[in-house]
C-alpha cells in the first residue's frame, strides 16, 4: 500500500521488519500482511501513541488495517481468531521448515537465511493472538539464533554447521534481549523479497520420517517432522478412565481447526499431524 512509504519514526525500530513484512507479502499472502500489521500497530501503540510522529504514523497504520478488513471481510482467518491464528502459525512452520531443510542438507544461501528470520518475526506476529506456546518460543529463538549464525559465518567466509550443533543459549538470550527485532551485524533485511521462496511453501509437505539429530537439547524441530506418523493401531486406546478438563477440549478443538485450515491449503500432512495431536490428547488425556 502506498503509505508504506511513510517513512517509520525511529522510535519504531523495533517493528520496521515486522512491517516489512507485511509489505513483502501484501499480495502473495493478504492475511499474513494484515497481522503483520496488526502486529506492529500493537506493538507501535506501547512504544509511542503520545509523540506526534509516532501517532501520525499510528493512524495511517490503523487506516490501513480498516482498508485490509474491509477487503478481506469474508476470510475465515480475519473474522476468526483460531482460524487466523492457524494461518499465521502454519506459514511460519513452513518458512522454518524451509529454512532447517536447506540447513540440515547443508545448503547455506541468502534464501534459506532470510527464511529463518521471516519465521522469527511470524512467531512473534502470533501474539497478536495470546501468549506463544512453549514450542513456538523455542522455534523463534532458534530461528533468530541460526540466520544470524550462518549469517555471520558466510560474512566471514566460514563454513557454517548444520543443526543447532554449537548452539548458545546465552547468545539467544542475548540476541533476544536486544529488542530491536534486527540480527546484529546482520543485513538480512536487506534481501529482496523476491529472493523468498514463498511460492515454494504451498508445496511443502511435512516429512512423516525425518528425525532430528540427537543433540536437538531443548529446540525443537517444527510439528509433524520429528517423528513418524502414528498409524491407527499404533493410537492408545481410551481405557475408559481418562478425564479430560475443559482445557482438553479446548486444545483439541484448536487441533481440528488447525487441520481444517491446513486442508485449504491442501496441506495434507500438517492436517494430518493436528489430527494425531487432537487425538491423543483425547485418548490419553496428554499431549
């Protein structure tokens, strides 16, 4: 949209890729722009709605948001949160997945990179919808750890390692502290869009078989790629004494949701997975 151009007050540093972002994907994907927006207005709001720049900047945002509303009014994914939220969620999962294939088969390039990163600012657009799950949390921290990683090492013409093999947690930590929403020493953001493989995600399935290196500590690989499927005879029986809490319902509600965007997608295997995942947690009563 043309008030992209607005120039962004400084003091909004730290959501200038968020907002990039979405102007990145304004046609490829209008539903992952609009909360990358939303996102950043949000965000925007608890930096700075009081200085005259930052409220300008605020109201031209809010003005673009109505704009895209009003546009997507019939999508599911706007007018549902859940469904909204699935979107989101399994765009990102497929960025990272993208991005840690590439890594693993030690395919190291400016595509794969920028692929981490986009996930990282799409794990924390999902706010917009409440607080991250636990999983999520460590695919953003790994996912801003390994594109300034192999971001630096291809800087300094070292060969990166594969997987979170050397990974520092106190480096995360302290990436993550900066705030900024920027790698340091990075200019990742500087790639251009077209250099993201974004019309490849819609073909990206969930490998059922690949499973992560042992050293995998505490980050996990993304839902649906760390294990194999489970078959029908290989799904607990429900013994007749498992109770479940409203919270269970909940969550499995969310998973059939998720599978039923993913459908619209034709994502088969992140259908799948969600399926499984409601599945067992109403058989057993755990996750």
């Amino acid at each position: 949209m043309a008030s992209d151009a607005i120039p962004v007050p400084p003091q909004f540093k730290p959501i200038q890729h968020h907002l990039r972002t979405a102007q990145e994907h304004e046609k490829r994907d209008p539903v992952v722009a609009y909360f990358c927006r939303l996102y950043a207005m949000q965000s925007g709001m608890k930096i700075d709605s009081k200085t005259p720049e930052c409220r300008k900047f605020l109201v031209k945002l809010m003005d673009q948001l109505e704009i895209m509303k009003s546009q997507l009014g019939d999508n599911e994914s706007i007018t549902q949160d859940v469904v909204g939220n699935a979107h989101v969620e399994n765009y990102a999962y497929k960025m990272f997945l993208y991005a840690d294939t590439e890594d693993r088969a030690g395919r190291f390039h400016k595509n794969m990179i920028k692929s981490f990163y986009t996930a990282s600012l799409l794990y924390d657009v999902l706010t917009v919808f409440g607080e991250l799950t636990e999983e999520n949390i460590q695919h953003r921290k790994y996912a801003k750890w390994k594109a300034a990683y192999i971001h630096n090492c291809l800087k300094n013409g070292e060969t990166p390692q594969s997987g979170p093999t050397g990974m520092d947690d106190d480096e995360i930590l302290d990436n993550e502290s900066k705030g900024d929403g920027s790698l340091p020493q990075s200019s990742i953001s500087n790639i251009p869009p077209d250099s993201m493989p974004t019309s490849d995600l819609s073909n990206i399935q969930v490998p059922p078989g690949d499973q992560p290196p042992s050293n995998f500590s505490t980050i996990h690989i993304p839902p649906g790629a760390h294990a194999p499927a489970n078959t029908p005879a290989e799904v607990p029986g429900n013994s007749g004494e498992v109770r479940l809490t409203p919270e269970d319902y909940a969550r499995a509600q969310k998973y059939c949701k998720y599978a039923g965007s993913a459908l619209q997608y034709e994502d088969v295997g992140t259908a799948v997975q969600n399926l499984q995942k409601a599945l067992q947690l109403l058989t057993t009563g755990r996750e």
